[in-house]
C-alpha cells in the first residue's frame, strides 16, 4: 500500500511531494496530464507571476535569480520541471483519479488503470482548475465569437478586432492590456463590481511583501493602511470609470477570496482611453451584448475572465469536505474527522501569496505524515 498519494503534480503537488521525501517519506506523484504543471504551461503568453521570486519558490529549491523579479510563465514551467528532476519525485503521469473512497484505515483511489491504496492522500489538483463560463441569457446563439480567458494565449488573433473583456480580476486586466498591445481596433473591460488596484510595487518594494507583514493584523487595521498606499499610488479612477470598491482590499481577499489587480498596464491604458470600462454583461442577443445599464454593443469577440471553479465536487463531493465556494472545508495539515488522513493543499488565495503558503502547507502535511508513520 503507498503510504502517501498525492493528487495533482501542479505547484501544490510538487511542493508536498518534496516536503515529505525530505522526512523520509517517498510519495506517489498523479496527474491527468502527460507532464507536471499542465495548468502554468496553459496560460496565456504573457503571464508573469504576480508575487516576487523569492517568496515564490517550492521547499527545498530557490528559483534561479536569472528568472528575474517577476517570473514568466515559461519559466515557471521550467522551474517546475527542474525541481521534479532535483528531488527525484516519483510521478505516475497521464492517470486520471476517478473515485476516493474510504479503505479500511486508508484511502482507495479509483483510475481508468486500475485501484491505487493509499495510508493518506492529498488533493492538490489546483486553485485554478475547471473554467467558469456564466450562463448568461442567450449565451447560446451569440454570433460572435465568445470563449473563456482559459483559451486566450496571446493577442495575434484579435489583432485588428473589437474585443470586450468580461471580469475585473487579474487575468481581465493583463488580457485587456496584452490587446491594447497587440493591436486590437478597441478593447472594453466589463466590470460589475468596482476593484481594488494596487501596484505590483511600492517603490521598491513588492506588494506582496507588504501583504506578509500586514496579514498578521487585524482586518480592521489593514483596510485603511492598504486604502492610504491606493491613494499614493494608484489614485481616483472614479472619472475613467473604476470608483472605489465597495469593501476594503484586504477585506475582498480575506471575505472573498478575491485578490487586488496588481498593475501591469491597466492605469495607463485606461488614463489614455486605449481601454474603456463598461458595465456588467446582462444577456445576449444575436450579435449583440446587452450590459447591466442598458447599453448595446456588438463585439467581434467576448473574452469571459470569469474565473475558475475549484473542480473538487465529483472527486470529494460525496464526503462532505467541500463547501458552497467549493473549496475543501479542511485545509493543509487539518483533516477532517471523518476523513482521517486526506489533506487538501493550494485552495486558499491569500494576500500573502498562493505559492508562498502552499510552501508552508507542505511542510506542515509533511511533519503531520511523519508524525503518523512514526506512530504506526
């Protein structure tokens, strides 16, 4: 029987893997995809990391401070298979894990080859997993084209096109502004809550770095100090059509998970008119694109950066573990009463950043695994 199986061989994955072969424990790696970081490599060109590359990197192996400040995507995925190389990690790739049930102490994971035992197992199949299309009204028979910002790789497709952008997250904004540079014929952002923006900086400092330090305080206290760095750096907005939003920044993350749009090019683009904020999409007719004011208009293309589900319902749905969010209702060393033995790492979406904390997730999972087989 394999002592621990880990599901996912995306950062999370990786991370737990390394975390427990440094106490001595040697676990089984499995992922749907043909290679590890299937999920990174399918992101849009331009993408960079958000968080600095010194909070960034997996237990046991700093990213290359070649990779720059802020890491690109392409060398994300090179990290990741650098460090799958480095640790020795042991992967079972191209499995798609079906089923988890409860197997006398352990786990059984069902997969089109076959049943894998496990005395525990950890679901690390990702933040970012199953793409999240709205059901808007007469989404259907749209006559444009339409598709979720999961299928966005870069701008040359649009290229000379009127495209509008649906979301406010991170993802909206850098496509909104990959378009703008690209050489789209216009480009509109579709926003129906106002978001926070910071600066990916403050001075020389990341944002991130602030995020460690002020998520140690109480919401109460960083909302206005996060609400005076806004001021400085980003300023009113409120006349290119982004006013304040309507809850603190560190409230939105710590209520919402929902994570500021750390600037790299939004401001700018939107000061000069190169991209305009509309309202929310309501419904769709025909060619057209009805928003929440009543405003018409007929883009060539619609491009949903309307986030992602967490995609862990069909794996653990049946054991009550996730929550109307869908996210897992235990987190990192926890495990559920009664699920004894089965971890869940990467769901969270904290201000000090994702990879940061899935670093630290993994060698908590990993002291409480070693705990358990000394136990045993």
């Amino acid at each position: 029987m394999e002592t621990v199986v880990v599901v996912g061989a995306g950062p999370g994955g990786l991370a737990v893997a390394a975390a427990l072969k440094a106490v001595g424990i040697d676990a089984l790696v499995i992922d749907r995809a043909s290679s590890v970081g299937s999920t990174w490599r399918g992101h849009y060109d331009r993408l960079h990391l958000h968080t600095a590359r010194r909070f960034s990197a997996l237990p046991g192996l700093p990213i290359p401070s070649s990779y720059g400040q802020w890491v690109s995507r392409d060398n994300v995925v090179r990290y990741l298979e650098d460090y799958t190389r480095h640790h020795a990690l042991r992967l079972k790739l191209g499995v798609a894990v079906e089923g988890l049930s409860r197997l006398g102490t352990g786990w059984r994971l069902a997969t089109a080859g076959g049943a894998i035992d496990a005395g525990r197992v950890v679901i690390a199949t990702g933040y970012n997993h199953t793409p999240l299309l709205p059901d808007w009204p007469g989404r259907d028979g749209f006559r444009g084209e339409l598709l979720h910002a999961s299928r966005y790789k870069n701008a040359s497709p649009y290229r000379g096109r009127d495209v509008l952008v649906v979301g406010a997250g991170n993802t909206g904004a850098e496509i909104a502004v990959d378009l703008v540079e690209g050489g789209a014929s216009r480009v509109r952002l579709s926003i129906r809550t106002p978001p926070n923006i910071l600066t990916r900086t403050l001075g020389p400092i990341p944002a991130q770095a602030i995020g460690i330090v002020l998520s140690k305080l109480p919401t109460k206290l960083v909302d206005p100090v996060v609400a005076l760095a806004q001021k400085y750096a980003v300023g009113d907005l409120s006349q290119y059509g982004l006013p304040p939003a309507p809850r603190g920044a560190y409230s939105q993350v710590v209520n919402d998970g929902q994570i500021p749009i750390l600037d790299v090019g939004l401001i700018d683009a939107v000061k000069r008119g190169k991209v305009e904020v509309v309202k929310a999409v309501e419904r769709f007719e025909d060619k057209a694109v009805v928003l929440a004011d009543g405003t018409r208009m007929s883009p060539d293309v619609v491009i949903a950066a309307t986030g992602y589900r967490r995609g862990l319902e069909s794996l653990v749905g049946h054991l009550g573990l996730v929550d109307k969010r869908g996210r897992p209702v235990v987190h990192g060393p926890v495990t559920h009463p009664s699920a004894p033995g089965l971890h869940f790492v990467g769901y969270t979406n904290p201000a000090s950043g994702n990879l940061r904390e899935l670093a630290i997730d993994a060698r908590k999972i990993a002291r409480v695994c070693k705990r358990a087989a000394v136990a045993a």
